[in-house]
C-alpha cells in the first residue's frame, strides 16, 4: 500500500492544527514524525488513520481516495504512549484479539501469534496477565497485537514515552528488525532526535502543525532546509549566533572572529544566521581554520563518557558536548572553536544558504 | 468525497428528530395552543389571546397571586435545599474513606437512597413522620416539641425538606467523591510539604478540583428540587392550606382539579421557559470553565 | 540545611518480613553531607521511590533511623521535616497565581508579609519566574510549572534538602536542557542537599555529584558519575550507566591477557586467585572498543552500524556474541568482516556480576 497525504490541513475551530501537509509514504517504509509536543504529530496520525477527517485536502491510499473513509474501514493499527492491553486477558489472548474478532481460524490465530511473540520476545509470557508483567513486556503485548492485524498502515504515538530509558533503548534496537519483517507503513511519533537517527527510516520534521522537511533520517540530520527542521533535528538544543561576511573575513555577534572559510566561502557578503549542533562546539583547536569564540562557563555536567558545558558568549547561551571528563569551573573563561566547515548558514527567512558537507561521514 | 459522508450522517439523525417531533414539539404545541383559548366545556374553545399570560404575570391578580407564591415557594424551597445538600455532600465525600474495603461499602450504602422510587419516599416519611405510629414523629413529641406536619406549615416544610437531603444527598457526596478521587496524591503531599492547614488544602486543592462537578451537583439539584411534585403531594398534598403547594402541584390543581386549561397551559409555559433559562445559564457557565480548562490543558 | 544519614534503614511492605526477597529496599547505610547534589539512580521497581518516600516521611522504614545532622527524623511526619519535593507531574495551585504559589508555604508558616514579598522576588528571578509572577499558574507550560514548585521548596529558608522525583518527565528534551542547568545553578547558588531520583542516567549523571544506583532494593554502588562509567562495580552499573551499555563477554583468564573463544584480549591487571567456579566476565565499553579493518585486532562481524549524529556505534559479534564498538570517523568498512581493538586500561574483569580489583601488572603474579 501507498499512502499519499495530499495538501492536507485541519482546523479546529480558529486553531490550525495541521496546515497543508503533504507527504507520500511507501510499502514497508518506516516513517518517523519528530517535533515537540503538540507540533501536530498525534493530529496528523489520527488523519492518517481516519479518526479524524480533515478540512481540505485529500488522502489517498494506492491511488485511491479515502478522505473521510472512517477508521474501521482502513487497514490500521495504533500503539500509543499508555500500555493499552485488556486487563483481564493473557497477553496470547491480547494478541489474538483482533484476529478473534476477525474470525480467523485458530490454526491461523496460533501461527500469527506466535510469529509475532517470537519477534518480540514474548514467549515466556504468553500465559500471564499484562499487569503482572513489566512496562516493556506490557508494550511488546499492545506492539505485538498491532502486528498480528496485518494492517497495511501501523501508528505508533510515542510507544517508548512511559517506558524507563534502558528498556526504551533495547526495544528501539529491536523494533527496526521487527519492522522490516512486515510489508506495512510505518509511522512512528517521537519528540527525540536521538531516536529518530536510531529508527532510521525517514523523518518528518513538524512544528507548529506544518511539516517542515521530509526525507531520509541522517539526510534531514545532515542536510535541513531551514532552521526550524536544524532546531527541531537537534539535542542538545541548535546553538545558533549571527555573523558577518566581509570579504575574506567573517565576524561573529559573540565576539570573535576567522578566515571565511567552509560554509562561508560559497555565500556574498551579508549577515547570517549561524547553527551549529552542541559536538561541533570545541573547547580544544582543532586543525584548519577554526572560528574563535571567547565564552564563559556557566555549568558543565558529566556524563563519564562525555561532559556537556553550557557556555555564555555575548548574550547567546551555548552548548558545548565534549567527548570525555572536563571538569570547568563555572565562570572561568574558555575559547570556544567552531570549524567553519560545520556551519548551516541561514539567510533573514531561515532558509539554508551554505553548509560544507565535505566532512560529513 | 466530505461532502456525501456528511449528508449521509444528517440522514442517522432523522428518526431522532422525528421521535422529539412526536414526544416533544407535538405536545408542546398543543399546549401554546390552550393556553390562548378560553373554553366553557363541550370541547368548545374560543381565542382569547395572551389574556391568560396577562392575569399570570400579574401579582394582583387571582391567578398572578397563587403562581409568585408557588414560584416563591419553589425558590424558596431549592435555596434551601441547595444550602444543605451541597455543603453536606461535600463534607460526606471528604469523611468517605478512600482505599480498603469500606470504600465499596460506603458506595453501596451511599447509592441506597438514590434507588428508592419517589413515590415510596413519600410514603415511607409519610408514615415515619406521623405523631401516632411514626417512628419520628412519637419521638419527637415525647421530647416535648408539639410537631405535627399535617397541621403545621413549618413541621411540613421541614419534613420535606429533611425528606429530601436524605434522599439526594448522597447524589451530591458520589459526585463531589469522585472529583476527589481524581486528585493526585502529589497535591496532597505538595500541600503538606507546604504546611497547609486542612482548611488550605480544602480551599486551594479540593475545592477547585470539585468545581466541575460541584456545578454538574448544583445543576441537577437545582432542576429536579425546582420540579418537585411526587414527595409533597404523597407526604402533604400541597398542605396544610397552601403551605406546600409547589408549582407543579399547583399546576395539576389547575389544569386537573379545576378543569382551567388555558392558565394551566400558560402557567406551565412559563414555568418552563424558566427552567429553560436557568438550564442554559449553568450549560453556558459550565462550557465556559471547560474551555478555560482546555486552554490550560493545550 | 542539613547532612541526612540513612542508619541501618531497610523497608518491607509486608507486614512480617522473613527472608532479602521480602524487603522492597534492603539495609541501607549511608551519608548525604550537606549541600551536595546526589542522585538515586535505577530502574522501575529498585526500591528507590520507596527510599525516597522514607526521606520524605511518606513511608515509615521496617527498620533503622533516618537522621538529619543529628536529629532522629525517622517518627516524623513529612511537615516537620523541612524537606521540599518536586514530583513528576507539575503540582500547582490553580486558582493562585504564581506570585501567591511561591508565598504560599510562608503565609502556611506565618511568616511577615514584607519578608515574604522580597523572599518571593527573590527567588521568582532566580528562576527567572520573575516576569509571569502575577499570572495564574495553571496557565503556564510545563517546565514553567515545575520551576514553581521548586520555588516554593525554594522559597523557606529552614529548608534541610530538596527531592525530585523524576521531574523532567513531562518536559519536553529542548527544554530539558534549560532546566537542568537551571537546577544546577541553584544548587550552586543556594548550597542546598538536592536529591534527585530518576531511570534516566543522563539525567542522574549530569546533575549528581554522587550517583547511587540501585537494583533488587539494594545499592550496587555510588560514585561520582566517571567513576560508574570508567569502574563499574556491577556488570550491572556497567549496563545500566552508558548508552549502549558496556559489553559484557565470558571469557576466561590466564596471566594477563583474558580469552574470549579464541579471541586474545591483553589486560594491564592480573587477577591472581580467581575464585574457582564463578562465573567470570569481561567487561569493556563501546567508547573503548573500536571497530578496525579486517586484520587490524580481534575478527569480528559487523551487524549493523548505527549513525546517532555525532557518532557510529557499530553493532558486531565476536565468537558469536554481540558487542557493540565506536566507529572512528574516516573508518570505511566493507562486508561483513572487521576487528576490533580495545583499550587494555579500560577492560574490567567480574566475578558473579562483582568487580574484581587484580593487581597492576609487574608487581608479582607475572605468568
């Protein structure tokens, strides 16, 4: 099945909730909506399955319009943020529900569901209630019923949310396996830019209702069109600052100065929005022509494999992650670098001018 | 595609609007038909305009006169049922016990009222309350207090009243009971944290967590003690003299007893618009704090 | 202010508790001095919401005292403790503003008015809530709501120590960048003993001076935060701080290098008298394990190889076990087949899940 979002908006009474989004989504693809809370991801899901219908534009499904076809008569499955399972079945009898319903013969039933306990390791448990197991064993049952379906189109709003983050990293490594296994759409809400690169797939970057890029995850990562999709595509958040280009020179809002070189090398003379992710900031020069940024530490917090420093340089707040222990006094005053050839220059709209994608790995 | 789904919705709600038509509009045009015609008998009705509504609204009139001390009475009669009930309810629902295995059965003990058929409820004070054989009325009088609510106006209006906090306000303490039971514990140990008296976290925690079921309590209340009929008429029947003679039981006097179709009509016309206005202040009050809260929520 | 001592404290819910199996949190001896920054580190159901309830006087421990500096607290109730809690959800007053939440635990102690409205500015722009302290609370976002209710922990001066319970939660991971550093600049600031439980080891990490990580209702260990991620004291802390955790192999060990199936990996330690039928592990972390080209270390094959951004994590098997390695920058990797090599210093050796301390090489023991 192809699913084809075509100029789609909803309005909720004076609010937009969605505006105008188009995205097309293929067979077996995994698809990933990433933005902040109420950026529209659960409003866009809940069009894509038919529980809501949307004010303009259309939805079509291999072709075929179905704007307004309500949910049951959709090939949709959904797994939300709360572990939805039946409290008073086992977690078999969670799995075969929907095929039950269905009225599938049992034969069938037993071999879907034991595929798909299998899959997500959820053998052992088929036999108890879903209030006797963990948070993820209870989201494996309500992931694992989604599957069973064989739905053409699978939702999943944030189904890691409530989960604590070590079972939240082994189920995000095993979920890509699992959806390669089925032919089926895959879309897959989350607020972390981490678990987007994790997912893969591609990415939908949306803020404020609108979808502002769409594309192959590590593509949108590297290559965003504008800054809202670097700011919404980045954790810690996009340190940004502007700059001026004057012939060979550039300087910087921060204070500090450098060669025009990298990004700024390919853009006229002007003033620029500068972003920049958290692990391009260097506390140590690095080779080539580095930009200096006098700064001073405001706190530095460690995680034993690396440190993020918050640093204030002008009136701009930074974040500066570096591999390793640093332990910064707060206050004392550092030189921040920033390699050129990491940049996104944004023009006044936000729209990416230069980046240097040469180092890009 | 939008346009057809929708078209075929207004269809489903056709029969709906046909059976309102039949139980609903039909009726009541029948009754704005009455109550501008004047009729002797023998089925014959002559116009008489909005002469009925004339003499209705105005006090000085025979008519005007028994409707302001009916709706007086009504009035009267919900304030003061609402001033119980409420505060009542409220401190039922804070004393209900909130884990274990008394929660269910102060629930069942609770709804018991609730379940009693109004009529029922009239006989069983009516007979409780009787100075002869009525468990409360002997008791009363053998402390001392000459209490008779057949004789009395004040005994009357006090059995009645106590007759109906008995019966509905445990409706009250299970909606005020479920608002609290929605509160996290985190505000209770938040307000500790604070040092809050009992009083503060009432004030600043519970009550305005209660506040939307406290107006839904309110509303009901409100309506079905303003519409009162079942309870008086089996425990007084409207007396003695007219103490307890309440809108409704005038009405059935007048349109029932006396045979005058034309002012009963009106005066139930009226009747209704009023309650009509007083739902739609609370539906507006009510929608209006659930937006305020929407907006908080988003 | 104060130093909070947990004296011989454990907790069970059952009544009668027999065996370890029944007590929810096992005994537990430990020291906060005041004005650190600690964290309860642990997955769900460790036992460290209940130890945290015990400090705050919501559960009365089985067993053993609670002290703050030299107070027995442990028959308290929560208000007369001075402890301050943020919870998960943001707790707020609704029908007050934000100006009147902050002052509401002094007016609650009866405090003077003057000295609470300049307490309540005070704090208000620390926390930079300064500018919406005349709007209603229940107005505000999330992040906003939780800067209240750690301001008005903030806000009374008799304040021993400050709880969080998981408070980032609700938040959103922009915003949780601000907080945190927010927390951090208050604790430098005010020199209050801060305690903040959470599953998050980020979370734990960046914010704690001391970490104590808890499992089965015991404390594995506690340590600052490179400490738990440069020596481990449990395989579990290994796995548990770090994102992936650190690869734990079978191996077996003979002089000073540790087989894993044929794979040689030297060790800079020796671990003379190795107890006899336990079950001996290696632990490394991917951060020093990195993924070669093929004859460049230890054969391994390559699964899958994750981009997060600013780094690979490559996803490989050796000996038919995974294992998971940094990927250097310029590495190009073709097929399946690769090798790894680890950094010896960094290569732990664990009996039964425990830390085993060896000896530096050259001082005996040498094969």
């Amino acid at each position: 099945m192809t699913l084809i979002v075509e100029g789609v908006s909803r309005k909720v009474g004076a609010e937009d909730h969605i505006r105008d989004v188009s995205l097309s989504l293929l067979p077996g693809s995994l698809n990933v909506l990433l933005g902040a809370t109420l950026a529209g991801k659960t409003s866009l899901m809940r069009l894509m399955a038919g529980l809501d219908a949307p004010t303009s534009g259309r939805i079509l499904v291999d072709g075929k319009d179905v704007t307004g076809l309500p949910v049951q008569r959709r090939s949709v499955a959904m797994v939300y943020q709360q572990f939805i399972n039946y409290p008073s079945l086992t977690v078999y009898e969670n799995i075969a529900s929907p095929l039950r319903v269905a009225r599938l013969p049992k034969a069938e039933i037993e071999a879907r569901v034991g595929h798909a306990a299998r899959l997500l390791k959820l053998e052992p448990y088929l036999d108890r209630k879903p209030l006797n197991l963990s948070g993820g064993q209870q989201q494996r049952t309500a992931i694992a019923r989604a599957l069973v379906k064989r739905a053409s189109l699978v939702l999943l709003d944030e189904p890691l949310a409530n989960l604590d983050y070590k079972l939240r990293e082994e189920l995000r490594e095993e979920l890509p396996k699992v959806f390669a296994a089925s032919g089926a759409i895959f879309v897959y809400a989350t607020t972390e830019p981490t678990e987007a690169l994790l997912l893969g797939g591609s990415t939908a970057t949306l803020h404020q209702g609108a979808v502002t890029q769409f594309g192959p995850t590590p593509q949108v990562y590297r290559r965003p069109h504008d800054i809202t999709t670097a700011r919404v595509f980045s954790d810690p958040p996009l340190n940004t600052l502007t700059a001026r280009k004057a012939g060979a020179t550039v300087s910087l809002s921060t204070g500090g100065d450098g060669h025009a070189a990298g990004a700024f090398a390919a853009v006229p003379d002007g003033e620029y929005t500068v972003g920049f992710r958290a692990h391009h900031l260097r506390l140590e020069r690095p080779s080539g022509e580095p930009l200096a940024i006098p700064a001073a530490v405001s706190v530095s917090e460690i995680t034993g494999s690396e440190s993020f420093i918050h640093l204030d340089a002008g009136s701009r707040r930074f974040v500066a992650l570096v591999p390793g222990v640093k332990r910064l006094d707060p206050g004392s005053a550092v030189t921040a670098y920033l390699d050129p050839r990491d940049l996104f220059l944004f023009d006044e709209s936000g729209r990416l001018m230069a980046a240097d994608f040469a180092r890009a790995a | 595609m939008t346009k057809t789904v929708n078209n075929r919705a207004w269809l489903l709600v056709l029969p709906v609007f046909a059976v309102v038509a039949f139980s609903a509009v039909l009726p009541l045009m029948t009754v704005v038909n009455y109550s501008v015609q004047d009729t002797f008998g023998n089925n014959q009705f002559f116009w008489n305009g909005v002469a009925w509504f004339q003499d209705l609204l105005d006090p000085s009139k025979e008519l005007g006169g028994r409707f302001f001390e009916a709706l007086w009475r009504n009035l009267l009669f919900s304030a003061i049922i609402l001033a119980i009930e409420i505060p009542l309810g409220i401190a039922v629902a804070l004393a209900m016990p909130r884990e274990g295995w008394t929660v269910a059965v102060s629930l069942v003990l609770m709804a018991l009222p609730l379940l009693i058929p109004w009529n029922v409820v009239g006989t069983i004070w009516q007979v409780f309350a009787r100075g002869d054989i009525g468990l409360l009325g002997w008791g009363i009088n053998r402390l001392g207090m000459d209490y008779n609510y057949t004789g009395d106006s004040f005994d009357a209006w006090a059995t009645i009243v106590v007759m109906d906090v008995w019966h509905w306000t445990s409706l009250v303490a299970l909606l005020c009971y479920a608002g609290l039971k929605s509160i996290p514990d985190a505000y209770y140990q938040a307000a500790r944290i604070d040092g809050a008296s009992r009083w503060a976290v009432f004030r600043t925690i519970q009550l305005p967590k209660m506040r939307r079921v406290l107006l839904i309590a309110v509303l009901l209340r409100f309506m079905d003690s303003f519409m009162i009929y079942t309870e008086p008429f089996v425990l007084t029947g409207g007396g003695p003299g007219n103490a307890t003679t309440f809108l409704s039981i005038d009405l059935v006097k007048l349109a029932l007893g006396q045979f005058d179709l034309g002012k009963a009509a009106a005066m139930s016309l009226v009747y209704n618009l009023i309650i009509l206005v007083v739902c739609w202040v609370f539906y507006t009050v009510m929608t209006h704090t659930d937006a305020s809260r929407e907006r908080v929520e988003a | 202010m104060a130093r909070i001592t947990l004296d011989h404290l454990a907790h069970a819910y059952k009544p009668n508790p027999e065996g370890a199996g029944d007590y929810a949190l096992k005994e537990i001896n430990h020291v906060w001095s005041q004005g650190g920054a600690y964290a309860l580190l642990g997955p769900s159901g460790c036992g460290k919401t209940t130890l945290l309830n015990i400090i705050s006087g919501l559960v009365r421990p089985t067993r053993g005292r609670i002290l703050f500096d030299d107070r027995d607290v442990t028959d308290l109730p929560t208000e007369a403790r001075n402890i301050a809690q943020v919870f998960q959800f943001p707790v707020v007053y609704d029908t007050m503003t934000v100006r009147e939440n902050l002052a509401f635990p002094l007016k609650n102690r009866g405090v003077p008015q003057d000295r609470t409205i300049a307490r309540v500015e005070e704090i208000a722009r620390l926390l930079d809530l300064a500018r919406v302290l005349d709007r209603k609370a229940s107005n505000l976002t999330a992040d906003m709501k939780q800067k209240i209710s750690l301001g008005r922990g903030l806000v009374r001066s008799d304040v021993a120590a400050i709880l969080f319970d998981e408070p980032l939660t609700v938040i959103d991971p922009h915003l949780k960048w601000q907080l945190r550093s927010t927390l951090k600049e208050i604790h430098r600031a005010l020199d209050i003993t801060m305690i903040y439980v959470t599953h998050d080891q980020t979370e734990a990490l960046t914010f704690a001076d001391k970490v104590v990580v808890m499992h089965d209702g015991a404390v594995v260990q506690t340590g600052t935060p490179d400490e738990l991620f440069e020596r481990p004291a449990h395989t579990f802390v290994g796995h548990f701080i770090g994102s992936p955790g650190m690869n734990v192999l079978p191996c077996r060990v003979e002089g000073a290098a540790a087989y894993v199936g044929e794979g040689r990996i030297e060790l800079t330690r020796v671990y003379p008298g190795l107890p006899e039928g336990r079950r001996i592990e290696l632990g490394i972390r991917p951060e020093f394990a990195w993924l070669r080209s093929r004859g460049q270390g230890l054969p391994v094959r390559v699964r899958r190889i994750d981009d997060i951004g600013r780094a690979r994590i490559a996803r490989v098997e050796m000996d038919g076990k995974p294992l998971a390695a940094s990927v250097p920058d310029a590495l190009v990797i073709d097929g399946e087949e690769a090798a790894l090599s680890v950094d010896p210093s960094h290569v732990h050796i664990y009996a039964d899940g425990h830390l085993i301390p060896g000896e530096p090489l050259g001082r005996g023991g040498r094969p």
